[in-house]
C-alpha cells in the first residue's frame, strides 16, 4: 500500500510573502493535469482537474482509492454550481447561502461535463466551497473544478496536517502545500439533496440541528442507530467503509465514569495476556484514570506516549479537532489495542466524532 509510485513530489510551506506564487505553480500543475494536496477548513484535499478523466485517475492511483467511489467537486463560487449540477433544489440553495464556504458536501443532479469517473459512474455528484483561501485560490486560477478527496491512502484516516499528508502520499502526487494544521478536524458533512427528504449521508462539524432549521426535515443514511441501516445500505458512497487503523479499535460507549472504570478494566486484563494498549480518552477519562479514580491506572500499565487526550468530553468540537491525529499517533506505537472512550456529547462535531470512532472500531462496548 505505501509503496511509491516514483513521483518526485515537491512541497512548499504556504505563507503571506509566498502565497501568490505557490498558487502560480500549483494552479499550473493542476491545469497540466497533475495533482495537487492542499489545506481546507476540514481536513486536507488532494485535487485534480475535476472534469478530464486522465487527471483524475491520479487521484485514484494516488490514494489507492478503488474506482468506483464517488469524488466530490470543489467549487469557487456558488454561480460555478451551475456548471457541474442542474436541478439545484430550493433547499439546496439555501444551505449553500448559509452555510457556504465551509463544511458542507450537498450531493446534486450532475452535469454531462462531469465525467463518470469522477462521480463513480452516478448521476449525481458531491459538490463543496472550502472555507481556506488556497483551494479558493487554486480554483479560481485553475479555472476548473476540483475533484478533491482526502489527501491521505485510502483506508488511512484523513490528514489534518501536512506531515500526515507527506506520510501517506509522498512519492505518490506533485505537490503537497502546507498551510498548517486544519481548522475542524473532521471531513464535511455530505448531504444527498436528490433524495425527497433531504439525506445526512456522512455527518460532521453541521448538525442535524442547523440543518434542519435552515430546510426542515432531513433524514440521516449513516449508522447512527439501527433504524438507520436500510438508508445506509443505500449509501453509494459509505458502502467503501471508512478508515481502518492497523490496530484493532474497542469504543466503550456510555457516561464519563462508567467509560473511565471499563477502560481501567479492558487495560489490565489486555496487560494479564502480555499485550499493551493505547487509550484515546476525553480530558474527564484521562484525569480520572491518571488520578486513581474509578481504579485509576499507573504509568507502568499505559506509559503517558500511550495515552492521547483529545479533549473535554462536552465540547466535542476541540476533541474532533485532534482525533485523526490521536489515531494515527497510536497507530505508530503499535499497541496490541487501542482503547477509545465513547463519552463525548452527541451534537454537532460530538456526532461527527462518534460516528468516525464507530466507523474505526471493531468491538463496541456500551457501559
Ligand atoms: O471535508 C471534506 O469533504 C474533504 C475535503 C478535502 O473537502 N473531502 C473528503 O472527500 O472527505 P472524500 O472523497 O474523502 O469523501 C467524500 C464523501 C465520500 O464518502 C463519498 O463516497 C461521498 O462523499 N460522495 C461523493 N460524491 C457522492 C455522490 N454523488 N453520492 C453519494 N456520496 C458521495
Ligand atoms: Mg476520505
């Protein structure tokens, strides 16, 4: 999977003083049909020219993504929809008014400029205004859609910094822009707008809830609860699964102390087998494990570098931020086990983090 496949890959550290030609050479790489790995609002892109079949290929070659799962176009401007969606509902323009640039995925009616390998031969296709001036940039000078995944392997988490992209994909792309770590940390929501009840088919940093205020009754088609299964089968795009770290992932799902004495017991008896773990803990779990609280737990049964703390369990927001960063951490240690709590509040960001940590876990626990 990592292998390279010989590309020389050049990289720049995106700044006031060099924006203006950073984005003179990479809108150029992208009208030449190379790709191009960029910061967004939510987690890193990589781009290609979203509407000739030979750049996007690389997109998929590079990412070792399977043909077949749909890539979203990036856009500039709300007026550049009209070039790749027809049909644009109501609706749908109402969210954009309210919610564009930013973290929001609307899936529309395509357009016969967009090429069946873009939108993983469907009719439709997934259509965002980043909230980050360089793909805004790159667009606007490229003067082309971008078709534009996360910028890591497939299968790995998303990259919400420059360095998780180079692991992933140097070798791999033309050219990677480091702007810094993201602002979310956590890929857009996805809304299917061709559907009668609007679909949430991949929730993140929008809520339910502010959809819903803006366009009334939305319906969700991602594994949040079992009723949800028969529209997540549906889920042309889901059906790829998520990320999977190389080491196995328990979530114990439940309230703060209950999750913090799980975790305790999971840890020593995972130690009686000779096996170590690494523990993905809200700031409650931490404390309450690192102070003997709920049976607490020594330096010598989770050595602090196996212990990532993502944040307070009631502002999501912040833990969302760092969990691929905490993911992919762990990973690197090689635990025999990674150990997540499963406490933070369920809104907004709090369901986007919980769906990609039951997205990631093999084993779930509710406590
Ligand atoms: O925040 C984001 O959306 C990031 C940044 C880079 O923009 N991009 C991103 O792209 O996460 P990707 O390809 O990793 O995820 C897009 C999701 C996938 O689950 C894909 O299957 C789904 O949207 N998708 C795209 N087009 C679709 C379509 N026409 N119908 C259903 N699902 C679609
Ligand atoms: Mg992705």
């Amino acid at each position: 999977m990592t292998s390279k496949n010989g590309k020389k890959t050049r990289f720049f550290r995106i700044n006031e003083e060099n924006f203006e030609a950073v984005l003179a050479d990479a809108s150029e790489v992208i009208r030449k049909g190379g790709t191009v790995a960029f910061p967004t609002e939510t987690v890193y892109g990589l781009g290609a020219d979203g509407l000739v079949p030979e750049a996007v290929i690389k997109i998929f070659e590079a990412k070792n993504r399977p043909l077949g799962n749909p890539l979203s176009l990036l856009v500039h401007s709300k007026e550049d929809v009209k070039k790749v969606a027809r049909n644009v509902s109501e609706k749908a323009l109402r969210l954009m008014d309210v919610f564009w640039p930013g973290p929001l995925t609307l899936v529309l009616e395509k357009t016969d400029i967009v090429p069946p390998i873009t939108s993983g031969n469907l009719l439709t296709v997934g259509v965002r205004m980043p909230d980050n001036p360089v793909p805004l940039e790159l667009i606007r000078r490229a003067g082309v859609p971008l078709a534009a995944p996360s910028a890591n392997l497939s299968g790995r988490p998303s990259p919400s910094t420059a360095a998780h992209v180079k692991a992933d994909l140097e070798g791999r792309v033309d050219l990677i822009i480091d702007g810094g770590p993201v602002e979310i940390g956590l890929e857009s929501t996805v809304v299917d707008m061709t559907s009668t009840i609007p679909t949430v088919l991949r929730p993140g940093a929008i809520g339910l809830e502010e959809l819903q205020a803006v366009i009334g009754k939305v319906r969700t088609g991602f594994r949040d609860s079992e009723e949800d299964e028969a529209n997540f089968q549906k889920n042309a795009g889901q059906k790829y699964g998520h990320y999977t770290p190389k080491t196995p992932v328990v979530l114990i799902e439940g309230k703060i102390g209950a999750v913090s004495q799980k975790i305790g017991e999971l840890v020593r008896t995972f130690l009686e087998d000779g096996k170590t773990a690494g523990l993905l803990l809200s700031e409650e779990s931490s404390e309450s494990l690192s102070t003997n609280l709920s049976g607490g737990l020594s330096e010598s049964e989770v050595p602090k570098d196996l212990r990532f703390v993502l944040g307070p369990a009631e502002k999501p927001a912040e833990a969302a931020k760092r969990l691929f960063e905490g993911i992919r951490a762990l990973d690197e240690k090689k635990p025999g086990l990674i150990i997540a709590d499963g406490s933070f509040r369920l809104e907004g960001s709090g369901r986007a983090l919980m769906n990609r940590l039951r997205e990631a876990a093999s084993k779930k626990f509710e406590v």
